[in-house]
C-alpha cells in the first residue's frame, strides 16, 4: 500500500467514525467509538439487522457493514412501529440508516477533494451469522458502545486500483453542486 493510500485510510476511517457518532446522537443514541479491529459482530443472544452498503470513488471501491441490535434500531427509529410490521419497519429504517451514514460520509470525503457515490443498502437480520468479505484481512470492525441504547459495529472494507492518487489541498470542491441534504 503506498502512502497516498495510508494516508486516505486514516482519513477515511476518522470519517466514518465522526458521522457515524454524529449520526445515531442525531436520532438519541450517545455512542463512543470502543475499539477498532479484525473481529466479526459480537451479537451474543440479541437479534440484530446487518447493512450492507457499497461505494465508490476515483479508484477506489469497497464497502460498509453495519451491525446494528434491534434495540439501538428501536431506540433511535423516528416513528411509531407498528407491532404488525415491526421487523420490516426496522428493516427499512436500517437501510435509511445506512443511507445516511454514506451520505454523511460522502460530505466528509468531499471536503478531502474526492466524490463518494454509493449503491444500495440490503439487510439480513437475525441471530447468528458470519459476515465475510472475498479478500480477507481486508477490513476493519469498529465498535461502538452506547450508554443510554447498545452500540453498534460498523466494518469498513477497500481496494484500491493502481494509479489511485490523493492530493486534498489541490482540488477545488464546490459544495452547492451536489445539493446534499443530510437530516
């Protein structure tokens, strides 16, 4: 990995951390970001929801996994779920919530000279499961734990093309073109 790259890692992870703290305060959930590290989602006994969002820029590709428990789902869903739909309500918000963790990351990354686009968010819920990417070793868990709702774990995994190159100071970035919203 060449020094353009290490130095975007650092960055980029800095990012997902910062909007993903930023994100689940927004919707009532103070998390802190525990640890960083190889092992998979530690989802014990509690059924949770797994998010598995893609993305991209000049390149470089890869993609985020969310391990969230349904109680932190509940504890920060905007609306009343309906005891009927429960599952598929939540299922729904965790994609929005992958949706806005990429959206506020794209912003961050932005500033840093580079345009994220992102694809679309699946979910599997359940109990337990093994999340696992084609290059292993790859990625990176990070653990955040809550004090007022249960944290969360959130898996980065990239690649890099040859020719990947980073120069933060030296792009022009105009923040109105895109028109951003983050809620």
């Amino acid at each position: 990995m060449d020094s353009d790259q290490k130095r975007f890692d650092r960055v980029f992870e800095a990012a997902v951390v910062a909007s993903a703290l930023e994100l689940f305060a927004h919707y009532g959930a103070l998390l802190t970001h525990e640890r960083c590290g190889d092992g998979g989602p530690v989802n014990g006994d509690d059924q949770g929801i797994v998010v598995v969002i893609g993305f991209s820029c000049a390149r470089m590709r890869g993609s985020l996994t969310i391990y969230a428990p349904l109680r932190l789902l509940e504890t920060t869903y905007p609306l009343e779920a309906s005891p009927l739909t429960r599952l598929l309500d939540l299922e729904d918000w965790a994609r929005e919530v992958g949706n806005q963790l990429v959206g506020r990351l794209s912003v961050q990354i932005k500033l840093q000279g580079l345009r994220l686009a992102s694809g679309l968010p699946s979910t599997v819920s359940g109990r337990d499961y093994k999340v696992a990417t084609g290059d292993a070793g790859t990625g990176q868990w990070h653990t955040f734990a809550g004090a007022s709702a249960p944290g969360c774990q959130i898996r980065i995994d990239k690649c890099y093309e040859s020719g990947f190159c980073w120069e933060p100071g030296n792009l022009n970035v105009d923040e109105s073109e895109d028109g951003l919203k983050i809620f």
